[in-house]
C-alpha cells in the first residue's frame, strides 16, 4: 500500500519551523540576558580603583556615634572610604541607630568594618549642667583656680563656672564636659567641695557665736616707726584680702574703725578658727608666771612684734610696738604704743604688760587688713576730710564692728599710700583698698553700707575719678597685703581712763581729747550693751 507523501512533508516543513522559531526564541532571550547584565554592571558601585564591588556588609550604630564617622563636613567618612576603597552608606534604621552599609571588595569591606566599629567603640562625649550654692564657688574655684584645675586633672573633664545669671542669687551653674565616666567623677568631687564648704560654714556659724565681742574699737596711733624685727624672731606674714569668687565678692568681718576712709576686716575662713586657737593658746601660756619671767622684755625697740594683753577681755594677742613715749606722769618709764597686728586696733600699755613673743607663734598670718569704704566722702559743706561723730558711730553700727558679724565686701579701686608712709614704714608699700561693703538680710537682699550712710545724710557719693591712684578696675582674683597701720594724724589715742598720756610733740592735746571722748562713749555704749544681753 502506498504511503501518503503530502502529509508527510506537510510535518516536516512544520516541525522545522517550529524549531526555528524556537531558536530565534532562544537567541533573542540570551541577549536581553546580557543587555541587562551590562546595565547592571554600568548601575553597580565601584571601588575607586573602578573594578565592580564584589562585596557588602551591614552594622548598625548608635544615633550619637554616626558624627564621629562622619567627621566635620564629612571629612571622617571620606577618608575612610579612600582608605578602604569602599562605598559607605547610611540610611535610617530605628530611632535610636542607623545602618551603615559598606560595599566593595572582601578584603576592603573587612578593613572598612573594622575602622567603622572601631570609632563606634569610643566613648561619646557629652556635658551636663550642675547647680551649685553660690557660697560654694569660692571652694570650687580654689585660690588663683587652683581647686578647679585639680578637678579638671582628676576627672579629666572640662569644667568651668558660670559667672552669668544665677537666678535668684543662690545658685550657680557648673558646666562639665567629657565622657560620661568623666563627668561622674567632675559631678563627684564637686559635691565633695560643696560638702567642705558646708562643714566650713557650720563650724564658722558655732565660731560667730562662741568669739566675744572686742570692747576697745580705737584705732593706731600716729606715731609710727621702721625699725627692724628681731633677729630671733621670723619676719611676720601678712594674710591677703582675696576673693575666689567670679563676682570679686568676699565674707568679712570688720573688726575695727577709725571712720569709713580707715577701718580694718578680717577674712572668713579656717584662719578665723586658727586665730582663735592662737589666742586661747598664748592666753593660757603667757598667764602663767614663769612664762612671763622667761619673755620678759628689758629693752623693747620700734617694730619688735610682742605678745601684748588687751585689759578689757584679759586675753593676750600679737602686737607690734610702733611708738616709745615717755610717761608723762612717771618720768621713769616709758610707755608702748602698740598696734594689734590681728584687729587693727591699738593702745597705749606699760612695759610690763608685753613679753618676748614665741616663735611659734608667728606661723599665722597676720589677720587685720586696713580699708577704706569706696566711693563715698564725709559730708561737709566746707569739703573736709575729717568724719564727724555721728558719722563714725553709725558706721560701727552698720558694720556691727567687733560683733563678728558676717558682712559681704568687694574692691573696686586702690588708694596709694602717702610718701612719708611709704619711706617710714617696712611693711607699708601695699596699697590700701576700697571696698564696698554689703549687710546680707535673710530675705537673701544685700544692704549697700555705702549708699545707707548717702541715704541717711551722713556721706556724699564721689567719683571714682576724684581718686588720683585709684585703679578703678580690679582682677577678680584680687590679693592686697595686709598692711602695718597706715597712721593718720587726725585720730590717736590715749588711755580711756587719763591715767597716761605720751608725751608727743606730734600729736595736739585737742586730738587726744576728742579721741579720748570718742573711746570713752564707745566703751561705755558697749558695757552698757553688753549688760542688757546678759540681763535678756
């Protein structure tokens, strides 16, 4: 039987197109294959050396490290990536880190991480603000800064005090910057310094009410001298008016005056529990009798600091002898004149109320440092320099003079001393400061002394200009030696009972009368006081 021939080759002819269709198919598929493939090697990042990056990682970091990998303006970022030849990117991960993803060769991308989670490892810098009391700074600053620095070195950190708006007066800020392991341990040890000053103040509070007010408030005499110390004596120290506070101000007490353009403070401090100590220590050396027989003193000179007693509390004090009189009523002896280098206050005492002082003794500074109160002048009509009465004894009053009173003060000029002052005295070349003086109230306002006296008609405000060797601006850090007593001849002294009277060419028996008068209605304006707190 013969086989059809027509669909036969009708199949074939079929199939060989099917199978080239197919090809074609197959073909054209391979080539959008390769054609995208290209583009997505042209797309693909490169390394810098312009090969195809065959590698990537991830790592997430923390919101607070990606500025330290990015550096300023990216500097960071760049130089890791010319290092390593990569491409780093970041992108949002959470709100608390992002993803940086790192691409490029194995081996790059392996030296780029570890670049990457090295800088992520360093500790993060930050600052915190603290509040500290305003008494503290003084403690947290330390004399010339050098309380702030130790807290710097110990922590590390950096660490600086505010001296702009305290808000309500009682405060300041701290502001401390490092890692936080260095601001804890700044935080630390300015608490320690907060904790000191507190101690400090409670033991001055418990001082202030066991130290009894000085009767006498006289001021030195007007006789003076330039002899030398001693040879078996050290030269005596001399304690500095200084503030460590920003604002220049510092606590006082004001324990003696002649009238507001010369008065005498002390500094508040641990050096007023060491005087204190001082003096009940010579007092209970120098009241026995051997002692006294062992320091008796033969030949005083000009100068010599002796161990002196003070009549009205019968306690024995540092003094300097700064003028030898002759007894106007028994030519035979002399009298001292005699300046307590501690107080500011002076007097007149036989040879046999003064020993040799001990050596010993002189290790503390001397406390009392002269002053005048700033920007203000006795109000005369006829412009006189002279204070009138009532003027002095409000000023006493202001200041609670010798009641130990804490007062606030601040210098703001300088007062040269006179030539004849500067050539006749050794330890007198230091300028006398002004200070203004400040009453602190328990509703936290701060009484003007100064501007009280004005209000009050008993000064006139001046000028700073009217002071020719004024130094109108002061350091905020400032330091003045305490000074031997500038001696004016307008106020010295004499015994308040008359019983003796130097004989000095240089001072007018009217002067000592008025001075006389003075002394003897403070006294008995203070026993009198003194009476009625004992009876309450």
């Amino acid at each position: 039987m013969k086989a059809p021939v027509l669909p036969v080759l009708v199949g074939i002819s079929l199939c060989g197109i099917s199978a080239t269709l197919i090809l074609v198919y197959l073909r054209k598929r391979d080539k959008s294959k390769k054609k995208q493939n290209e583009g997505n090697a042209r797309n693909s990042p490169k390394s810098l050396d312009g090969d195809p990056l065959a590698g990537s990682a991830d790592v997430v970091v923390r919101n607070e490290v990606v500025p330290v990998i990015l550096g300023r303006e990216g500097s960071s970022h760049k130089a890791i990536e010319e290092k390593t030849r990569t491409k780093i990117e970041f992108c949002h991960n959470d709100d608390f880190s992002q993803k940086c993803t790192i691409r490029g060769k194995e081996e790059d991308v392996i030296d780029a991480l570890k670049i990457i989670k090295q800088l992520a490892s360093r500790p993060v810098t930050v600052t915190e603000e603290v509040l500290v009391p305003q008494s503290a700074c003084g403690k947290i600053i330390g004399r010339c800064g050098e309380a702030l620095q130790e807290i710097c070195r110990k922590s590390q950190a950096k660490v600086s005090v505010e001296s702009g708006d305290r808000g309500d007066g009682t405060k300041r800020h701290v502001m401390i910057t490092g890692t936080q392991a260095q601001v804890n341990t700044a935080k630390v040890l300015i608490e320690e310094k907060v904790k000191e000053d507190a101690e400090a103040r409670k033991a001055m509070d418990g001082l202030q009410v066991k130290r009894e007010p000085r009767i006498n408030h006289r001021t030195s005499s007007s006789n003076s001298s330039n002899s030398s110390q001693s040879k078996d004596i050290l030269p005596p120290k001399a304690e500095k008016l200084r503030s460590t506070n920003p604002d220049g101000q510092m606590e006082v007490y004001v324990s003696a005056i002649a009238n507001p353009s010369k008065f005498w403070v002390q500094m508040i401090g641990p050096q007023c529990a060491d005087l204190d100590h001082l003096v009940s220590t010579m007092t209970e050396y120098y009241e026995q009798q051997d002692n006294q027989k062992l320091h008796c003193i033969r030949k005083p000179y000009l100068g010599q600091i002796v161990a002196a007693l003070f009549k009205y509390d019968n306690k024995w004090y540092r003094a300097e002898v700064i003028a030898i009189q002759p007894n106007e009523y028994q030519s035979d002896k002399i009298v001292l004149d005699i300046y307590y280098v501690d107080y500011g206050d002076s007097a007149y005492v036989e040879t046999t109320d003064v020993y040799q002082l001990r050596t010993d003794f002189l290790t503390l500074r001397f406390q009392a440092i002269e002053c005048f109160l700033a920007n203000v002048k006795p109000a005369s009509i006829d412009n006189s320099s002279i204070w009138d009465k009532r003027s002095v004894h409000r000023f006493e009053e202001l200041t609670h003079v010798a009641q130990w009173k804490k007062l606030l003060s601040r210098v703001v000029s300088y007062r040269e001393k006179s030539p004849i002052d500067d050539s006749r005295l050794k330890r007198g070349s230091s300028p006398v400061p002004g200070v203004e003086l400040f009453d602190p109230s328990s509703d936290g306002q701060n009484n003007n002394i100064a501007l009280q006296l004005v209000a009050e008609g008993l000064a006139s405000s001046i000028d700073r200009l009217e002071f020719p060797n004024c130094a109108t601006d002061c350091a905020t850090v400032t330091e003045i030696s305490t000074s031997h007593p500038s001696h004016s001849p307008s106020y010295s002294r004499s015994e308040i009972n008359g019983s003796i009277t130097p004989n000095s060419s240089k001072r007018s028996k009217k002067d000592d009368d008025t001075l006389r008068f003075l002394s003897a209605e403070r006294l008995n304006r203070k026993r009198a006081s003194n009476v009625v707190c004992k009876k309450t």
